[in-house]
C-alpha cells in the first residue's frame, strides 16, 4: 500500500480484551539477521559447535529476536500503525531454537483515554505449547494530523443575504470572480439584484437572484431548497450581511421597537440563515459563515445609534460562540466589522463628517465596499482554513 493511505488505528475502537495473534518459524537465517542487525554474535546464538558443549546443545534463539515479533504485532496489528512502545517487560520461560515455531499473543488489558495508551500483556508459546515468553508493557497511540485542505472557493455556493447593493454587492461580485456559486439574496430591491447577477454573469461566473426576508424562517428554508435545486449542491458559504436602515436617535426618544427590528435584521436573520445551512455543513464537515459587523462594537461607538451597536455587539458574540462550538466540526465562522464605508446607507451623514472621519483614520479615507469584500474572500477560502472566531476590522487602522 502507498505510504500516504496508510492511517493510523481508530483509537476509540480499540477495546479491553481485544487480541492479536502471530505465528513464526524461527528460521538459521532469522539469527543470521538479526546478529548482524544488533552486532550481537554471542556463540551461543551463532556456534553450533559451542553451542552443542552447552547444556542447551543446540543455538539458541536471541531473545530479543522472540520479543521483535512483539513489536511487529505493535505496529501492524494492534494498535497498528502509529503506535510506539513507552514501556515494556518481558521474561523468558524457556529457551526458542532453530525450527521453533512460536505462536505470539498480544492483549489488551487497560486503555487510557486521555493519555492515548494501552496496557497489553504478551504470551508466547512453542509448538508444544510451552510458555517461552510472557510479559507487559504500555503502547501509545498517537494521534495523526489532520493536514487535509478544506475545499476552494471555486467549487463551493455561497450565499449573500443582503447581497443586491452596497457591500453585499461588492462581496457577491468578489466570490463570485473567485469561482463561487453566487446566490444574490435580496428583500426589495429586485432590479438591483438582477443587475448585479447580469454583471456577474457576463464576467462568465455563476449567480442567481432569490427575494427572501432573512427574519422569517420559512422563508429562508424556502431559499435554500431553491439555490440547492439550481446549483444541484447545497450552500456551503454564508456571509449574514443584511442589514436594516440605520436612523440616528438620541437614545431618550428611542422606542424598544427599534431596537427590536435591528436585533430581528441583525441577530434572528443571521440565526435563521446559520440554521438554515448548518445540516449540510455538519454532514460535510466543511463550511465557512462570515458575519459582517462594525467596528462599532470594539471602541467607543458613535452617540444615537444605540439600536445598530447593541446588534452588531450581540452578533460579536454569537460569532465567537459559534466558532468554538463548530470549529470541531469543520465549519469557520467569523466577523469582518468595517469602518465607515462609502455606501448609500451614510448619504444622509455630512460631507464635513465623513472627511474628519477619513482624517482620523490612518489611511486618511473611508473604507470601500470592494475593501470588506475583499476581506470577505480571503476568510471564505482555503488560505484562510486555520482562521475561525476571528474578527478583522476592515477600517483602515481606526481601531488603534
């Protein structure tokens, strides 16, 4: 078998009273070998002729030579391949001679689970089922890893909530020059949306438009049974990135309501979504979600958008949540939060603002759509597989 298939043995199968068995003539040429092997030409194994002044009369087989059969049930029978010996003990009953033909057993008696060793007890016998060798020792099992790449963008389907303008948009059109499968989720705006996936779709990648309100649960399982009977493949990417409209309020003339709807946008859209997806990613052990949060949530946020900053907070959290608890299973989760982004949603903020926001930056200017979208990319493929839990501020250095 070619080295790189062979695996080492599933320590959770591995058993108390588990058994393995070899059977072995001792041969002339096996002292031979093994003499030459370990330099140890001792008479007794080698000279017939001292042998035969002995007692024993006749060569008499290197003891380690018995005990090598051991490690040959180790390390291909069981445990099997990736076991090392950590400790070990034998005794010798009676001597092995040329012609012997040994029958070795090998059982288990103790397994640790958080160590990843075995306790085995050794048996040797002749063909006259006399004892020649017993003893014990401790094995461990190491633990291969797991160096295998996730898959390319190029061969996964993404999804976009929010995806028909603005940022969405920019991280469509970026997965999607990438090689993904592009699913243009959008609430209202389906003129924007269907332009988009022409310019996608001109560019000579793959995209379809599906409206969908990302608060309503049946409406997005509805989405996701659609773009898997499009593509023929269920969605494996998911960037949560719809988002309602943000009015600043000084926080005394703020209803709950509003809160609620940027928790509803921000936080149950991206549960239904992340729901929505998750069975296929587990089943596959392999998916990526990026959230798209704020750098609001890492500073002092801006006064009168207390609604917005508690939802993107909240989301935050939820990403950190999930990334511990997927990560064992595959699938990356992560944020990406930008600075003020030169979108339509700030149109209604002051020319003057915008710039003493740009000046207070390092990079003296706003971040644009393609900047998140780019981050976006980057943590949805395969260069970014050892990244999960992360939160990459796309702002230009304001969170310094």
């Amino acid at each position: 078998m070619p080295q790189s298939q062979i695996q080492t043995k599933d320590f959770a199968a591995i058993a108390v009273g588990d058994e393995a068995r070899i059977s072995k003539k001792i041969l002339e040429e096996d002292l031979d070998a093994f003499a030459k092997l370990s330099g140890d030409y001792n008479p007794l194994h080698m000279d017939a002729e001292f042998a035969q002044r002995t007692s024993f009369q006749r060569r008499v087989a290197h003891g380690m030579l018995a005990a090598s059969y051991v490690s040959t049930l180790v390390g291909t029978r069981l445990p099997g391949p990736g076991a090392l010996w950590a400790q070990q003990n034998f005794q010798w009953r009676a001597p092995v001679f040329i012609g012997d033909e040994l029958e070795i057993t090998l059982r288990v008696t103790h397994k640790s689970e958080g160590a990843r060793t075995l306790t085995i007890a050794i048996n040797a016998v002749n063909q006259n089922r006399q004892v020649v060798m017993e003893g014990d020792g401790t094995v461990m099992v190491l633990e291969e890893r797991n160096t295998t790449r996730d898959l390319p963008l190029s061969e996964r389907v993404a999804l976009v909530t929010g995806g028909s303008r603005g940022i969405g948009a920019a991280i469509a059109r970026s997965l999607a020059q990438s090689g993904a499968r592009v699913i243009i989720n959008y609430l209202k705006n389906e003129r924007a949306a269907a332009e988009l996936q022409a310019q996608i779709e001109n560019a000579g990648a793959a995209a379809i438009t599906i409206q969908a309100d990302v608060t309503d649960r049946d409406s997005i399982e509805r989405l996701i049974d659609q773009a898997r009977n499009h593509f023929g493949k269920p969605v494996d990417v998911l960037i949560n990135n719809a988002s309602g409209a943000t009015l600043a309020k000084p926080f005394v003339e703020t209803e709950w309501a509003t809160i609620q709807a940027h928790l509803d946008t921000q936080i149950r859209g991206a549960f239904n979504c992340i729901q929505a997806v998750l069975p296929t990613m587990l089943e596959a052990q392999s998916g990526r979600i990026v959230n798209i949060g704020s750098i609001y949530a890492w500073n002092n946020p801006p006064a009168n958008l207390t609604g917005y900053v508690i939802a993107k907070a909240a989301l935050k959290a939820f990403t950190k949540s999930l990334a511990v608890e997927l990560g064992p299973k595959g699938v990356r989760v992560n944020l990406v939060s930008p600075g003020m982004t030169e979108t339509d949603l700030i149109s209604d903020v002051p020319e003057r603002l915008r710039k003493v926001q740009a000046m207070q930056t390092p990079l003296r200017r706003l971040a644009t759509p393609d900047d998140v979208a780019r981050a976006v990319a980057f943590l949805c493929s395969d260069a970014a597989d050892f990244i999960t839990g992360a939160d990459i501020p796309v702002c230009g250095g304001a969170t310094l």
